[in-house]
C-alpha cells in the first residue's frame, strides 16, 4: 500500500517516472546498493526518531551514522528511534521502505543531513522495500517538505590530509 501512496504523490508533482521497483530486496543500505548499481553512501536512508509527540525523520547519506550528541544538541533530547509499529504510525510505511514522501501524520516531520551534500544523484526509497527514487537534494528537499538542512551524523567525512 505504501509504494502506492508514494507512487501518487510523486506523481502529482510530476516525478512518478523517478521511481524504480527491483524484484529483489531494496531494505538495507546494502541492498539497495545492489539493486540501484551505486555506491551505499548514495543512498539516502530515513531514519526515524521520537520527537516531542511524534516523530522527526532525518534523511541521511547511507554511509553516515547518527552523532548521539550532536543529535541533543539539534533537538534538545536523546536520539530514541521508534520501534516497527511507531515507525508506521507515525510515517505510513513498514521499516525496509521508509522514506519521507506521503508523510500524512501531522507530528512527523523531516530534515536532511548535510551528508548528503556531496553526491549529485541519491536514492531514498519509495515506500516499500523494493524501490527507490532517483533525485538530487534540492528535489529531495522540495519532495519531502523538510524543514531544512541539519548535520546530525557522523562516520562519512573524509580525514584531513
């Protein structure tokens, strides 16, 4: 049901043909990975968290992770991710094929991480765990309603040389 509902919401802002379903496994970074042909830092894995009373989804690189206090320091309380039921409450798709499109819950809300930045092309997925869309971030940022561009990860900066 979700890939449909992702299906008619890109649509109605004319990005339906973006979308690609694989008769294999997109749920991990990994898998989508494989199933995109691209590296796993391009694709951009939504990560959902409790937040006030709802949820806050962040959008980040595949090859970042969570930063726990730079987390705290955005949102002003521990990083808590929602379990498997609150994930579908609150964003309307099962873990494997969460993405920030179709969001109807009025107490979800969405930023991108700046990992994300530095790639020309990404892939959220599109609502199940068979698909993915291919966007740059200025047509993630309009898709997604996000609230903005934060830096909560960490784990994908390349050392100073």
């Amino acid at each position: 049901m979700s890939i449909e509902k992702c299906r008619a919401y890109l649509a109605q802002r004319g990005y339906e043909d973006r979308i690609r379903e694989f008769d294999v496994s997109s749920a991990t970074v990994e898998l989508a990975a494989q199933a995109v042909g691209c590296q796993p830092a391009h694709i951009a894995k939504t990560l959902s968290f409790l937040h006030e009373d709802g949820a806050v989804l962040i959008v980040c690189a595949g090859d970042a992770k969570i930063d726990n206090s730079k987390f705290k320091a955005q949102f002003h309380h521990k990083a808590t991710m929602l379990s498997p039921e609150q994930v579908e409450t609150f964003t309307g798709h099962r873990i494997g094929g969460v993405c920030p499109f179709a969001i109807e819950h009025p107490n979800t809300v969405t930023y991108l991480d700046v990992s994300l930045r530095r790639f020309e092309t990404i892939y959220p997925a599109a609502g199940n765990a068979a698909s993915a869309v291919k966007l740059n971030c200025d047509e993630l940022a309009r898709l997604s309603n996000s609230l903005g561009w934060i830096d909560v990860c960490k784990g994908w900066q390349t050392p100073a040389q």
